[in-house]
C-alpha cells in the first residue's frame, strides 16, 4: 500500500533540513572568527623582541645562518690576531662597512697607544651584539667605539629594536669588562637612504637618551653634523654611492672622535677637547 505524504509535513521538514544546515554553518562560522580573534589578541599582546635575539630568528635567516653570514670576517681577525694580537687597554672600532672601510683609520688616531679596527662589512648592530664574545671581550679595550644601527633600519628594524639591540650590546660588555667605556657613533644620514632619515633621527635619540642614564657610556653626535641648514644630508661628504663616507666624510668624523678623546687623538692641536670626552679612560701619553 502506498503511503501518502502530506505536502505541508514535507515542506517542514525541508525548512528543518536547511535550518540545521544553515546551524552547522552558523557554528563553524563562529569557530573560525574565535579562532582568529585569539590569535590576533595573542599579536598584539606579545612583546616586540630585539632584531637579532634568537627568539625573533626569521625562516630566512636562522642564528646558525647569521653566524655562518659573518664566518670569513671573524676568521680574518682570528688570523690577524695570531700574526699580531692586540695589546689589553687600546681602543677599539667596531661595526659596520664605515668602520670596515675606514683605511686611514689607524693613521688617523695614531697617536693612541693601541688602535684596533673590527669593521665587517654589512652588519648590523644586532649582528655587534650577537657577537660580543668574539668582537670586544678578547680585546680588554678601555675603550669601545661602535658604528652600526644604519643596516638594521634599512633591514627593516624599528628605532626601539635597533636601542634593544644597543642594549644587549652595552649589558653584555659591561657583565666582563666593567670598566670599559662604550662610544655610540649616531647613526649618519645617508643620501642613498633619506627615506629612512626619519627613523634614524628616532633610533639616535633613543640612544642619546639611553647613553645619558648608563655609566661609562657615551653618545657621539655625528648625525647634526652631516646635515645642512635645512636638515638636508650633505653629499660632499659622501662617495659615489651616496651610503659610504669619502676622505671628506672620515675627516669630519676623525675630528668629532678626537674631541671625544681629547688631545692626545688629536696631537696638532686643532680640535678642542670637550669635558666629558676626555674621561674615555683613554691613558694619555707622558708630556
């Protein structure tokens, strides 16, 4: 016998049908957007981590990939320490290519009792920082100049990670070597790079503001004096590049520098020595 099915009993149950459909959709919907919303929440409450700290490594550049990055460089000074190691109680430069490519460095500043020049090519400051056990603490510098911060922001890095990398920096020489002193050279603004400009204002007064708070830390201004009257980058000061400093540029630095010294760095005479510079505990030479 054929059973009769009412039309309006199977148009309900149609409308249940899609109703439990339109549900699970409903339902899973939810879950996505929950999902999401706790993942967002988790962004924006994690805490920003220094450019170059292991828990911040990116999938395209791991530590061990950094190290291997900075291998032949370190292995180079390696070599030159073993024809010619470094006396304990010099000066030393560390950071990037403008360090690195500083030939008249050790002519420059000759009148130093020790001058030792660690420049790598490329590096940035969270690199000088990655590798303090190898770049500083073996040298026993009373003295530290660092020039590095310029390729973290070009890289990427915002002003308070480049200071947090600063800071890694600073603590960590400091936890061996107490009594050495710590020179920031600002950051230098580059024509090639006056889109960055902005943040390399923002990176050096974090800087500036740091140093002032840090015993046996100073700040070098250098950034005011590249710049013209209109806050311009100075490309005389430059080579062809536009990044780099030619002889003009290394001697404006030469000079800001051996005011940080005082007299001895600068024995012409030429360069007035300012107070707080002259306590870099630098030993000075016998009259």
């Amino acid at each position: 016998m054929q059973r009769f099915h009412h039309p309006y009993k199977q148009r309900a149950k149609h409308r249940r049908h899609v109703a439990r459909r339109h549900a699970r959709r409903a339902i899973m919907t939810l879950a996505v957007l929950s999902l999401g919303a706790v993942n967002v929440s988790r962004a924006q409450t994690s805490p920003l981590r220094p450019v170059g700290s292991a828990s911040s490594q990116s999938s395209a550049e791991t530590r061990e990939a950094r190290a291997a990055r900075w291998k032949e460089s370190f292995d180079s000074f390696a070599e030159a320490d073993k024809a010619n190691a470094p006396r304990p109680g010099g000066v030393l430069f560390v950071g990037s290519s403008s360090i690195r490519l500083w030939d008249s460095l050790e002519q420059d500043f000759q009148a130093l009792p020790i001058i030792t020049k660690r420049g790598f090519g490329g590096s940035r400051l969270s690199d000088c920082s990655d590798h303090v056990s190898k770049l500083v603490l073996p040298y026993k510098p009373r003295l530290v100049i660092v020039y590095a911060g310029d390729n973290d922001i070009a890289e990427g890095a915002t002003p308070a990670e480049v200071l947090a990398s600063f800071k890694r920096f600073v603590e960590q020489v400091h936890r061996d070597l107490p009594d050495t002193r710590i020179a920031y050279l600002s950051i230098k603004p580059s024509p090639s790079r006056a889109q960055l400009v902005a943040q390399a204002r923002a990176t050096n007064e974090l800087i500036a503001d740091y140093s002032a708070t840090v015993p046996h830390l100073d700040y070098i201004d250098i950034y005011s004096k590249m710049v013209d009257a209109n806050g311009r980058p100075r490309p005389e000061l430059f080579g062809p590049d536009m990044l780099h400093l030619n002889r003009a540029g290394y001697a404006l630095w030469r000079q800001e520098i051996s005011a940080h010294l005082g007299p001895l760095a600068d024995p012409s005479g030429t360069v007035a020595p300012t107070p707080a510079l002259s306590v870099a505990g630098v030993p000075r030479a016998a009259p």
